[in-house]
C-alpha cells in the first residue's frame, strides 16, 4: 500500500513542475515590452559606432562633439528615454521623437576639453525602450 502512494507520488510530482514550467513561459520572453509601443524583439537597435576616436584636441578649443546614429531594426517605434554621461565634463543630446521602424535617430556626446590636460576616455550610458535597453558609447582621445 505505501508503495502505491510513493509511486504515484514519484508521477505526480514532475507532471506539476511540468504544467507550472509550461504555464510560466510567457513570463520568461525574451522580448522587451513597451506600453505605448508593444513587443520588441531582440537587437532592435544597431548602432554605426561604439567607440569615437577625437584624437588630439586642444584645451582652449570649442567642446568636441562625436554623433552616433542609431537604427531602428524593429517592427514598432522605439524611444532612446535617457542619455547619462559618467561625468560632468560630457553632455550628450538625443533624438526625442520615437524612432519609426527602418529610421534612425541620433546621441551626440559632447566633451568640454577646457583645463583638462591629457588623455581621457568617456562612457556615455544610453537607455532606450528597445533592445537593448542600456548600452554604453564611448568617448576617447588627447587633450593638449
């Protein structure tokens, strides 16, 4: 008799993680999802550079600007929500409207060279309603 049970017990157990594995799969996606603009599928966004070279600049020259243009490889329109550059040297300026599928829509960092002698090598961190959701661009070169 206590046979019986522990060989039903044996059967019941994996047929439920079963059912609850199966039932969660939809909360596992690997898409992004975006209120206003729906599902996103992976790598929606492309990006033509992670990295700008300034080379050398000098100090008492106007801020250097690097542009990075971003595509919008998805099927819904996509929002680039935050540009945070990782220090106060840097500000950066983006695309505000929504960038339509097959569009492209723009970061530009900008770097102040004034009394800041040397090499340097920026991040800027971008956040976007796409995947992927946070990246990071860079900003590098010489200040003389």
């Amino acid at each position: 008799m206590i046979q019986k049970k522990f060989i039903k017990f044996r059967l019941i157990i994996p047929a439920l993680a079963g059912m609850f594995l199966l039932a969660s799969l939809p909360y596992f996606s690997t898409k992004a999802y975006s209120e206003n603009f729906g599902y996103i599928e992976e790598n929606d966004i492309t990006v033509d550079k992670t990295v700008h070279d300034f080379g050398t600049i000098k100090q008492d020259a106007d801020s250097a600007k690097a542009t990075f243009t971003f595509t919008n490889n998805s099927k819904v329109p996509i929002l680039i929500t935050n540009v945070a550059p990782t220090c106060g040297c840097t500000t950066g300026e983006w695309t505000k409207e929504p960038i339509s599928p097959g569009k492209t829509g723009s970061v530009v960092a900008i770097y102040n060279p004034k009394n800041r002698p040397g090499p340097f090598d920026k991040q800027v961190i971008i956040t976007t309603s796409g995947n992927p959701n946070r990246f990071v661009v860079r900003i590098k070169g010489t200040v003389e």
